[in-house]
C-alpha cells in the first residue's frame, strides 16, 4: 500500500466519524476506534466503552472537519494526525470550535483511531481540552 492510498484510507475513516457522529449513529463511530482506544475531551480521557454515554449526553448537530494533517510513522503501521472541527448545534445553531489530535494504528481490518483528544478553541483565543466535569460519568 502507499503512503497515497493510507493517506485516504485515513481521511475516509475520519469522514466515517464526522458523519457518524453528525447522524447519532454511535455503533459506526466505535466501529472507527482500536478496541483499546480512547476519547479525550472535558479534563478526562474516556475508554471506547464509556464513549457512548459521552456521546449520549452531548449536543447533537453537524461535524464539519477540515482536512487532517497526517504524519505516518516510518514504521508503515502507526501515524499521528491533526484535524479541525466546527460543530453546529442542530436547535440554536451554536458553534463549538477546535481541532483533535489523533493517533491512528493499521489494523487487519484497515486504520483505526486509537486515541483522539479534543482541543476547544475559546472566544477568548484560548486552546484548552474543556471544563472538567462537564460530562457526569454515571
């Protein structure tokens, strides 16, 4: 495979993350992650098998994702990413502002993320990974 082809194949599984989240279909957006994989985001890093009370107590709406920045690793099975994000809250239209940034392995079934941490940016200009506790884990 070359670095054209993993380069798409990445870029593909994050638009399967953006549209995924976008349509609340949360079996599609674990299904882009390593079983060990992670979310970090709100002052905590969460294990995939938190992920979708995550995602359950989040704002719905729409992922716009620009272009990822991808660096893959010499090694041919690892990479590191960063990808911005602006998300539309579907009922008042607010906007969250940011990027992620992301590890990816190649897996037997092609690349998958295994960690993606969001970076919020504020109208302040800050860059920060979110207020602790503004998700309660159960």
């Amino acid at each position: 495979m070359s670095d054209t082809d993993d380069l798409v194949e990445i870029e593909q599984l994050l638009a399967r993350y953006a549209v995924s989240m976008t349509r609340g279909d949360v079996d599609r957006v674990l299904a882009v992650f390593t079983p060990d994989g992670a979310y970090s985001a709100f002052g905590d890093t969460y294990p995939l098998d938190e992920f979708p009370a995550l995602i359950s107590a989040a704002p719905k709406g729409l992922f716009l994702v620009g272009t990822p920045v991808i660096e893959l690793a010499e090694d041919g099975a690892t990479a590191a990413g960063t990808q911005p994000l602006c998300f539309v809250e579907h009922a008042q239209h607010g906007m969250r502002i940011g990027y992620y940034n992301d590890t990816y392995v190649r897996t037997p079934d092609g690349w998958r993320l295994r960690t993606r941490a969001m970076t919020f940016i504020r109208r302040s200009g800050d860059h920060d990974s979110g207020r602790p506790h503004a998700f309660t884990r159960s």
